[in-house]
C-alpha cells in the first residue's frame, strides 16, 4: 500500500515539475510570470505595478499557486542546461529557401523570422481578409508567439494562409460578431483603455499603439504592406526592446 501511495506522489511530484518548467519557458524572467498573473482590474486598483507583483509573490493575487522566485530561477537554469546543446545549433528557419519573390506578405516575415526567433524584435501583425468560408475576419498576431506554436513551412510553402484566430491577440469575424482578445507571452492586451486597443510589451513595458493617427509608440514602426494578391490589409508593427535579452 506504502509503495503505490509513494508511486503516487512521485508522479505527481514530477507531473508538477514539468508543469512548472512549462511555465519557465513561457516567461523570460520571474516578473514576467508574476505580470502574467495580474488583470487589468489589479493594475487599475493597485496603481502600482511592484507593489502588485508583490502581493502575486505572496499568494494574495493570480491564479492558484505561485512559484517562489527560487523555484523559477532553479527552473529556469535547469531549463538552460537541457536546451542549451540543442541551442547551439543554429535552428533552421522555415523560410530557408522558399521562392517568395512574388508575395510581399511572406517576404516580410521572412525578413522578420530569424530576428523574432532569437527574441531581437517582436513583431504584431494586422491582418484582415476571407477565412475558407468567405466571411470577413481581422486581428492582431504575436509573430513570435505563432513562430513558437505553429510550423510555418506550410505558409511559406503557399500550402496554407496566415488568418487572425480567436487565440491570438485580437480576434474579430465581421460576420458572425465574435470578438476576442489575449493575451501572449510578449503582450498585455488593454482593450478597455480610452485611447482604444493596446498592446503593452511585457518585457520593455512600452505601450504599442495601432491607431494609425498617432504614434505606435517608443522603439516601434508600424509598416502597412500594398500586398492586394495576398491580403485586404496587412499592418505590420515591429517593436525593439532595450531590455537585454
């Protein structure tokens, strides 16, 4: 009885440290996961954004159980050791030598891809045209949270089109009326402030604005693509932090 309740909580031990280790690879730093805990609610109560981060750290805000800060940082170096062989290879882009030269679109994230992979630019990308039903639908992507979880080779290949879905940062089919928003390991999504749709980088804590009339915000450019073949309308905003990486 002792060895199957002992098998038990082993199991569970370890079932526990890979969820853990999961959540270390989804954030760079430990206040980057103690962000990802806090709503929007929170920082408009508490105003100060160290002072929510400390009541995160102490069990008084976010989703269940917090990691300590040794905890993650225990993680996050085991986490390096495991990956930091096969990081020394150079990881072979999806958009290595596909014929692009006709498709504007898919020439801009290739120009894009090795500098978002290697976390040198988080790029969010506007895009809005026809899903296979003919219905309208626009949005807002995480290049860099899409590059993590999709294989691109279809879509540099033509095999597949890049839509918004409603998992990514913005989502909106004009059709149907269905409207989301997220957010991804790289943006706060504020979608109740005044000024409109936000996107508030979590490394950098800059604020990307994509009202054409105003500015994107500090460290980024917003380039709106003529790719009438490919898309309705493409936008693409690039967003460089100081922040070492």
């Amino acid at each position: 009885m002792s060895r199957a309740v002992n098998k038990g909580n082993r199991n569970s031990l370890e079932d526990g440290n890979q969820a853990n280790l999961d959540i270390v690879e989804q954030f760079d730093t430990y206040e980057d996961y103690l962000d990802s805990q806090l709503t929007e609610t929170d920082l408009g109560y508490l105003e100060d954004e160290e002072i929510a981060r400390q009541l995160v750290e102490l069990g008084y805000r976010g989703h269940g159980d917090t990691i300590r800060r040794e905890d993650f940082e225990s993680r996050k170096r085991l986490l390096h050791e495991r990956t930091s062989q096969k990081h020394s290879l150079p990881k072979q882009l999806a958009s290595v030598d596909r014929d692009l030269s006709n498709f504007i679109f898919l020439q801009a994230l290739a120009s894009r891809e090795e500098l978002v992979r290697t976390g040198k630019l988080t790029t969010i990308i506007f895009i809005r045209d026809f899903n296979n039903k003919r219905q309208e639908v626009s949005g807002y992507i995480d290049y860099a949270h899409r590059l993590r979880t999709d294989d691109f080779v279809p879509y540099f290949e033509r095999r597949k089109r890049l839509l918004p879905k409603p998992t990514d940062l913005s989502y909106y089919n004009w059709e149907t009326q269905v409207s989301t928003s997220n957010s991804s390991p790289h943006y706060m999504v504020l979608a109740d402030s005044a000024q409109g749709l936000l996107f508030k980088n979590k490394r950098d804590r800059k604020v990307i604005n994509v009202n054409p009339e105003v500015s994107p915000g500090d460290n980024t450019t917003r380039v709106e693509l003529d790719c009438p073949q490919e898309y309705v309308q493409v936008v693409i905003y690039d967003h460089t932090t100081r922040r070492r990486i």
